[in-house]
C-alpha cells in the first residue's frame, strides 16, 4: 500500500488551522463573557434624576417636567414592580451587609427647587415611595432669609427641609454650598487646568463643609453622599470626597449601576437624566425590565 505523505502533511496542516481558530474563538467568547460578566456583577440599581417640576408645559424641556409626567412615571416605576430606596439603604447594603429589596430604584431631584416640596412629595406619598434631593447651600441659605415660598422660582428654606426630613419620604444630600456655577472658570467644582492641588482641596473642602455644617445647625443631620454640580467630575476631586467622610456621590453619566460589596462602586454613580417630551414607557424601556 502506497502511502502519500505529502497528503498526511496537508491534513495535519488542516488539522491544525482549524485547531487554532477553534481556539481563537474560544478566548474571544471567554473574554467577551468573563468581561460582560465583571461588568455587570452585583445588585442592579438604576438611579433617575429630575431637577425642576412645574405645571406650565411651556416652561418644560430638558430640566423640567410637569406634575403629570412624574406621576406617570411613578406609575410606570411602580407597575414593572420596583421599590424606591435612599443612598443611605445603598450604602447599609455595601458596608453593613443589610439587604436590599428585589428590585431596588433610586429616585433624585438637584438643586432643590420649592416646587419638589409642592408637586413631588405629594406623589411620592401617593405612591408610597422615597426620593433624594440634593440642595445648593447658598440657594436655601437665600430663600430662608427672604422666606418666599414659590412654586415657580423659590428654593426650599431650612424649614422646609427639616419638615420634609421629619416626613421620612425625602432624604437631603450636599450638591455643593456655591460651586453650582460656571463662573470665574470653573466648571460646576471641577478643578481648574492652572491651580495647585493644594488650592483645589482648600476651595472644595471648604466648600463642601460649609454645607454640611450648615445642614447639621439646622437640621442635626449630616448628609453621606456628595452630588457632582452639572456631573463636572475631576479626578483629584474623588479622593478628596473620600476624605471629606462621604460614602457616595452620585454623577450625571448615562446607563446602569451594579452594586457590589466594593466600596468603591458608590463613588461617581451614574444617573439618567428625565427630560420632557418622551412618554414613561420610551424613557424607561433601556433602564427597567
């Protein structure tokens, strides 16, 4: 029997191609499935932020939504069966291990317009659910010494801060004494490309305690969680939120965050900002199951 061996060695050649793409594959589905995995180990949580709510529809746009919309999205929320929680459940569940519910949200309102206290905290207790809203210091510092109180244009004053604390439906964090501007240079308190370290941790520290020293006068509390002003993040800016003693700060980056028992997956946590004009169902579709 004649044997070709020049045969054999093309069918070894074959063999061995085959073997490798075989292998090729085989990594890239394996990187590709270990890599979606880290990504998305851990407890889903979607965080939605409002900012401003008003009745006049023609004042609604990208940070402004009528009473309506929100109660249709509260619905929405409520239907596809999740549970509201605060940034302080969050933090409970990563350091002291206390369980979260099977569907948690997160539910933010920045800057604290008066209007939250009018129109949000009434649905809220409708639909028996919480909020966080982050204030500005100088804007309820303003508003309590004028003492106006309009749905329109007014911020919430110390007062009405601390009757809403008391309800146990909204829970207050610092978005910043008066750093939410884009005056002298700076973006929100983000760092400027010329300044030292040492004056960016000066201006920020001071800043921010400012706040909280003024929510703990005039309200015995002391907020865990930091709140970026127009989601202006630098780097140098996270260690030092670390330091300042807060657990949590919260961003203005788009998609969906997946909670771990590493502490520092509560650091920049991303947020999806609800604009008007789109229905509940077409904003919540990416975000919900």
């Amino acid at each position: 029997m004649k044997i070709h061996f020049h045969t054999i060695k093309l069918n070894y050649k074959l063999i061995a191609f085959f073997l490798s793409l075989i292998l090729i594959f085989s990594c890239i589905f394996i990187y590709s499935f270990t890599t979606a995995s880290s990504n998305k180990e851990g407890i889903e949580v979607p965080i939605i932020m409002y900012h401003s709510v008003l009745k006049d529809v023609t004042k609604s746009g990208k940070y402004i939504i009528t009473p309506s919309t929100l109660e249709e999205d509260l619905k929405y929320i409520s239907n596809k069966g999740y549970t509201t929680i605060t940034m302080t459940n969050l933090i409970d569940y990563v350091y002291n291990d206390i369980p979260l519910p099977k569907k948690p949200i997160i539910i933010t309102f920045d800057d604290g317009h008066y209007n939250n206290l009018g129109y949000v905290v009434p649905l809220l207790e409708k639909y028996n659910m919480k909020a966080i809203i982050s204030i500005v210091g100088t804007y309820t510092d303003n508003f309590s010494k004028t003492d106006e109180a309009n749905l329109n244009y007014s911020y919430l004053r110390w007062k009405d801060i601390k009757q809403l604390m008391d309800s146990n439906i909204i829970e207050f964090q610092n978005h910043t004494y008066n750093l939410h501007s884009t005056s002298n240079g700076r973006m929100g308190c983000s760092k400027k490309s010329y300044e030292s370290i040492d004056t960016y941790i000066n201006i920020l520290s001071k800043d921010i305690l400012t706040l909280q020293q003024k929510f703990k006068e005039n309200t015995g509390y002391i907020p865990n969680t930091f709140t970026y002003p127009f989601g202006s993040i630098s780097k140098a800016s996270i260690p030092i939120i670390k330091n300042l003693g807060f657990r949590a700060s919260l961003s203005c980056a788009t998609g969906i965050n997946y909670i771990t028992k590493d502490v520092d997956c509560l650091y920049c946590l991303k947020r999806n900002n609800r604009p008007s004009n789109i229905s509940s169902e077409n904003f919540f579709k990416n975000l919900l199951k």
